[in-house]
C-alpha cells in the first residue's frame, strides 16, 4: 500500500471530532498533527481520540505548523471560526498545501477573489465542508436538474428553525469579529450553499430583512432572491424557536423536488404531481474528508471547490448589504466562468453518469490548474 496521505487538524473543538471520526474510516489517511490556539483543546482532543499518540504532533499557532511541519504533510483542514478560514487558506496553500475548509469559505466578497487567485497561482485543493454537496441525494437532483426532470425550474423555498441564539450563547460564533455574521453565516451557510450547487447559478437581486433580537449578530431573517434565468425563491431564517426543522423546495413547470440542507431526504414529485416513491439512486455518496483524500490520491475530483465559495461569498455581502440599507441589491456578476463545476467523468460499469466522486481515466486529470 502506498504512503498513506498525511493531515493535519486545525482547530480542535466540537466540530473537529466530525472530521477525526470520518478520517478513521479513510484508510488512506492519517492525521500527523493537531494545532490549536488553546493547548488544552488539543491536549483533551489528543489523549481522548487518538490514545495520546507521541508520532501526532501539536501545535499551538497555525504559524507554528506552517513554519515547522511534520514530515509528509499534504494537507489541511481548517475547523476555525469564520474569518480566520481566509489567512490560514492563503497560507497553507503558499506553503504547498491542499485545504479542506469548514463553511464558510471566507467572509468577503474580496477574500474570495483573493482566495480563488492562490488557488490558480499555487494549483493546490481547496475544499469547502459543507456536506450536502458530497451526498448521494444531491447528486441525483442535480442531474435531475440538469437533465430537465422537472422541467424549467420556476421556484425555490427553503427554511431553516432552530434554538440557535440560545445554543451560541457565549461563543464565538456571536462575536462578529469571529463569526462574521450571525445565524446566517452559520446554518444558513448551509441552505444557501445547498441551492447554490443543486442550481450553480448565481444570483441576480436579493432582499433581506434581519432581526438581532438583542444580540451582536443575526439571528432571524426572511430573504426574497432572484436567480440567474428568472428563477424567483424564498428564505426564511429562524434562530430563536425550539427544535429543528429544515427543507428546500424545487419547483419546475414539470415536477418538484423536496430535500434537506445537509441533504439526508428526498422526495421527487412527477409532472403530474405525484410523489415517486423510492427513486431509483445510484450516485455516489461521500463526505468531505473522503471526497478530499480521494482528490489527494489523483482518483476523484472535488465535489464542493472555490467555484461554490465564492458563488456563496457573492450572495452572503449582498444579503447583509440589502438589511443594512432596507432595500433590494442587484449583485454584480461572480468570477466563476473559469472556475468548472464538477464534470461527469467515465464510470466503471454499474455506476451512475453524475456520480463525480468516481476514479478519472488515464486521459484525465484532477488538477486543479
């Protein structure tokens, strides 16, 4: 078996056990080295996942790790609140690295730029873990979309309700300057990033209504949003209500589908308005950390790229643009015509056209240049 790909951990709360879980189920991967800018995060995270192993080196500065990494490294993931994921990217990519970065991508319509040019200057990875996109569910909407399954597409609605101002409570994610928005940088970086990739087009006009709910962040909101193409939708954020409930609602002129925003459920109404019980999928399912090791070792290509940051990026500063001025905003159009979608790649026998986590033939190439 060959070197497995090595990787290291920056970042070491909640949200990073998510990824020590799925890379023990990778066999080609192993992580190297943990960093974080509170020693105990990596210290607990050290002794209680990985047995205090000595080959696992910590860190207590993403400098530090840059400056003075463990042999073999070849990539990064980035589990740091919002607006950090921008400097630590730049620079793990200078130093040679690929990055697998937690959403949101960045915080800025110009820190997306930025990032996509070091993305064609050092033709490394970068990733972004949202996990919708690498779902099998979303794969097959997405060629259901593509091949006009239910038509032209005419409507979006998409919710999200969760007890979000009382869970973040004294946490960085209500600190802006960490954070760089409230809920809607945080699940409802979700939803957006979700219709995002399902419908890869941008968008043309946005209102938004905000309501802080005496916070420093956004807690609810409720959007209005024009797509490329006359697609017309709606969202609605609520972060101050009991449980959780999500969904996203496609409608074309010949059928409609019904998913989640981390994908997980699906539901595919015909031309007739009949629910298809049981449909038929065959893609590929996959979570990031795969997705991105499997990109590493030249056999996939990546589901959820830059293309999809800044697609996100564009649409995030509008929507904050439009509340701060009570008014709708035409945005401007995104740089994203060189930055290629996924692309159907031929398959081993049995599997589905779309399934873009598959191995690439000989005459392919991942590369990101």
């Amino acid at each position: 078996m060959p070197d497995k790909i090595n990787l290291a951990l920056v970042g070491c709360g909640g949200m990073c056990r998510a990824h020590v879980t799925r890379i023990k189920e990778i066999p080609e991967a192993q992580v190297v080295a943990l960093c974080d800018i509170n020693p105990a995060a990596s210290e607990k995270l050290w002794r209680e996942c990985y047995n205090a192993d000595k080959s696992i080196r910590r860190y207590d500065t993403f400098e530090a790790l840059m400056k003075d990494p463990p042999k073999g490294l070849r990539g990064v993931i980035l589990v740091t609140p919002h607006t950090v994921h921008f400097p630590h990217a730049m620079l793990a990519m200078a130093k040679g690295y690929d990055v697998l970065v937690e959403k949101p991508m960045v915080t800025s319509i110009d820190h997306a730029k930025k990032l996509a040019a070091q993305v064609k200057k050092t033709c490394r990875h970068l990733q972004v873990a949202f996990q919708a996109p690498f779902s099998a569910e979303f794969a097959y909407i997405r060629e259901v979309l593509q091949n006009d399954g239910i038509g032209e597409l005419q409507t979006i609605n998409a919710f999200s309700c969760q007890n979000w101002r009382q869970a973040t409570v004294g946490s960085w994610r209500q600190q802006p300057r960490l954070s760089g928005g409230g809920q809607m940088y945080d699940t409802g970086a979700h939803l957006f990033n979700s219709i995002a990739w399902l419908i890869d087009r941008p968008v043309v006009e946005v209102f938004c209504r905000l309501d802080k709910k005496s916070t420093p962040v956004d807690i609810n909101a409720a959007i209005t949003i024009e797509w490329e193409g006359g697609v017309l939708g709606t969202v609605t954020i609520s972060g101050n209500t009991p449980g959780w409930q999500e969904g996203i609602w496609l409608s074309g002129d010949k059928g409609r589908l019904v998913t989640g925003i981390h994908a997980g459920k699906l539901e595919h109404y015909d031309a007739r308005g009949q629910l298809l019980k049981y449909p038929r999928v065959t893609q590929a399912h996959f979570d990031p950390d795969k997705n991105f090791v499997h990109c590493l070792l030249g056999v996939a290509e990546p589901r959820c790229g830059v293309r999809y940051g800044i697609l996100h990026s564009w649409l995030m500063d509008a929507l904050y643009q439009s509340a701060a001025k009570g008014r709708p905003v035409k945005l401007t159009k995104p740089p994203i015509t060189d930055l290629a979608p996924p692309r159907k790649v031929p398959l081993r026998p049995g599997q589905s056209a779309t399934a873009t986590d598959a191995p690439i033939t000989s005459k392919s190439t991942n590369n990101p240049c």
